[in-house]
C-alpha cells in the first residue's frame, strides 16, 4: 500500500495543486482514465470545503490530503481542523448567525457534489477534524500475470 501525504495552506489558490497532484497518482494507481475527471473535481470540491471551514472558524493549520493506493482501490482522504464541536453539525445552538448558515448550505452543496461525483464516499467528523474519504476501483492490468 502506497500512500502520498500533502498538506497545504489553507489558501484557495492551492486547491489547483492538489487537484493535479490527485489526479497524477490516481492515474498512477491505476484509476480508470474516463474517471479521472471526476477524481479531479471530487478532490477540488473536497478541498475548497476544507480551505472554506478553515477560513470561517479561524483555523491555521494545514488542509491534510493523503492519496492511498491499494490493491483494488484508491483513495482520498482530505482532511480539515474544524473538530465535532466546532458547530459544524446541524442544530448547533441559537448562536448561529446569517453568515453561518450560508457557510452550512455550501458547505452541504459540497458535499452534495461530491456524493454525486464519488459512488464511495465517507463523512466523519472527530477531535482530529473533519474527513472526506473517497474511493475509486482500479484496474488490474499486468500486475497479475507471472
């Protein structure tokens, strides 16, 4: 198992470089070609939400990306700081202004995206931080022949 760790400030003009970075060792991994798009969008998406919460909860610490090339899969595990009570979960408390509640519906419009981009997809949440974890089949080629 072969994994690829990049992190990156929480800045939008990064999201690119991860984008590229993806879709480079998913195409290495063996990701399916007329996939790759949408790895490449999934990871945009997951990105910019990361880079979004950091923003509005004041969060410096790096956006976390970890590529995993498994035998039969590949994934993505994009990771933000904004831990479970953080207030990102709905029903929060009444101390939601206007403003968060904009940030929570594109925060649900990324994630609707990505669903809709990625069969297997996981959410989580933890004291580590939010976690999007996606994951695409990939071909076995020559690998297998003697």
């Amino acid at each position: 198992m072969a994994t690829v760790e990049l992190r990156f400030s929480a800045l939008p003009e990064h999201v690119r470089t991860a984008r590229l970075v993806a879709a480079a060792v998913a195409r290495r991994a063996g990701v399916d070609e007329a996939v790759l798009d949408e790895v490449r969008l999934a990871v945009g998406e997951a990105c910019s939400r990361a880079v979004g919460l950091h923003e509005s909860h004041d969060i410096t610490s790096p956006v976390r990306v970890l590529l995993i090339e498994d035998e039969k899969k590949f994934s993505i595990e994009v990771g933000d700081g904004v831990t479970g009570d953080s207030g990102t979960a709905p029903g929060g408390g009444e101390a939601a202004s206007v403003p968060e509640s904009d940030a929570e519906g594109e925060d649900e419009m990324g994630l609707a995206v990505i669903s809709g981009l990625v069969d297997d997809v996981e959410v989580t949440t933890g004291e580590e931080g939010g976690l999007i974890r996606m994951t695409w089949p990939t071909t076995t080629t020559a690998a297998v022949l003697p």
